[in-house]
C-alpha cells in the first residue's frame, strides 16, 4: 500500500471514528435519562457528564472535518479516475468552495430556524416569562430519548435565544454539508447537464423535510390546499424518520450521479481544480 493510500483511509478512518464515537456518545447519556436517577445527590454527577458529552461532541466534529478535509485532499493530489477523485477535484477551486461554504451556513442558518435551535419568540419575554437572565446560558442534563439530551438552552436577548438539541446538531451539520456539497457540484454540472440541478434540488428539499417535517405540509398546502396541507403535515411528522433515513442516501447519491457528467471519456475530470 503506497503512502497516498495510507493517507486516504486515515481519512476515512477519523470520518467513521467521529461518527462511531458520536453514536455511542448518544447510547451511553442515554442511560442517564430515568428520572428515578435524578437525586439530588447525582444532579452535580449528571451535570458534569452533561458538560463531557459536549467536549467530546465537538471533538468528534473535529476529528470528522479533518478526516474529511484529509480525504479530500489526497484525492485532488492523487487525480485517480474514480468518481470520488471527480467530485473531489470538482469542489476544490475557489469558486466551489465559495459556493460549498454559503450554501453551507446558509441552509444551516435556515435549518436552525425550522428545526427550532434558534428561537425567535416577539410575544414572550424571557426574562419575564422564564426568569431568565439576559444574557446567560445553560445546560439542561434530563430527562428525553437519546439523542434528546442534554439540551444547551441560551437566552441572547429578550426574544431571542437557542435550543441546542445534540440530535438536531448532529443532523444540522450533516445535512448542510452535503447540500453544500450538492450546490457545489451542481453549479459545475449545470453547464452540462439539466439533470444535475434537479437531482441536486431533490436531495435539498429532502433536507427540509428532516429539519422540520411539518414545514413540507405547509409547503405543499400551497399547491393542494390548505386543510390538506395541514393534515399531510400531521402525518408527515410521523413519518420523520422516514424522511431521514430517505434524504440522507439522495444527498450522499447524488453528487456521484453528478459527477458521472463531469468525467472525460478517459476517466479523468472535465473541470480543473485549479
């Protein structure tokens, strides 16, 4: 195995290590969530697990980034002929990336609206209504499903503030990279094909469905009516899992779709990464 393929499975290697970790991170808090537990004695114990939970999380974003960041390089420097090198070398250039990191922080600020981590709320004060402080923050420890807990609740201003749920982070940073990704790659493949832009809308909307699956019934009322829409939207929110497990694979399938319009008849890329 020569030093470039070391290098591009330590890359995948960090990728599945931060997913791994990050999965057992859910497991293990999640046997912390019995309420019975939740003694005054074991509330300080509890909180300060809460406060690893989140060390670790980010730390297991990290070591995904740059196990990402690491694969992704090795394959522009390598230009192989596979369709991972093509999206690779697609999304390097400047314009990519600039592309990559507005899509990214903008569908991420989008998901945090629907998926309500960021809360807007004009007609509640919070200091009034809660008691909280203004500006201050905390970490709630108990007690939900796994991946529930523990909850970051931020009080910015009076109507302002954010609900970090670990699941929705999770998801939030997901989902917006690999639209990010998609939009990166379809600016390039518009130019050859039409199939690039819709395959890549698709995985988008899919998106939207994880984030807040009552916000397609409302989007769909538009065209099929309203009492309709709000009875799809209902049965939509029961069916979320369902449109994670289906949006996730399209978002990850489909930049290869795209990239089979970006490869030469030799394998190679039809775009420079320059």
């Amino acid at each position: 195995m020569t030093a470039d393929s070391k290098s591009v499975n330590k890359g995948k290697k960090l990728i599945v290590l931060g997913f791994v970790t990050i999965a057992i991170l859910f497991w293990m808090y999640g046997r912390y969530q019995d309420p019975e537990l939740l003694t005054p004695s074991a509330i300080d114990s509890i909180q300060r697990i809460a406060y690893g939970f989140y060390i670790i999380l980010v730390v297991s974003f990290g070591a995904i980034a740059f196990g990402m960041y690491r694969y992704h390089k090795e394959k522009v420097e390598r230009k192989g002929r596979d369709l991972s090198t093509i999206i690779a070398l697609t999304t390097w250039n400047s314009k990519s990336r600039k592309i990559f990191l507005s899509t990214f922080i903008g569908y991420g600020i989008f998901f945090s609206l629907v998926s309500g981590t960021l809360v807007y709320q004009p007609e509640v004060d919070f200091s009034y209504h809660y008691g909280a402080k203004i500006p201050s923050g905390f970490i709630a420890p108990c007690c939900d499903g796994p991946g529930y807990m523990p909850q970051v609740i931020i009080y910015l201003t009076e109507h302002v503030g954010l609900n970090i749920i670990p699941i929705n982070l999770v998801l939030q940073v997901t989902v917006s990279y690999l639209v990010g990704l998609n939009a990166a790659i379809a600016v390039s493949a518009y130019t050859i094909s039409r199939k690039g832009r819709g395959a890549s809308s698709i995985g988008a909307i899919a998106g939207l469905f994880i984030a807040c699956p009552t916000c397609a019934g409302t989007f769909l009322s538009v065209f099929i009516g309203t009492a309709s829409g709000i009875a799809l939207s209902i049965a939509l929110v029961q069916l979320q899992t369902f449109f994670i497990a289906i949006s996730i694979p399209v978002l990850l399938i489909t930049p290869y779709i795209m990239a089979r319009k970006l490869r030469n008849t030799d394998g190679s890329c039809k775009i420079n990464p320059d």
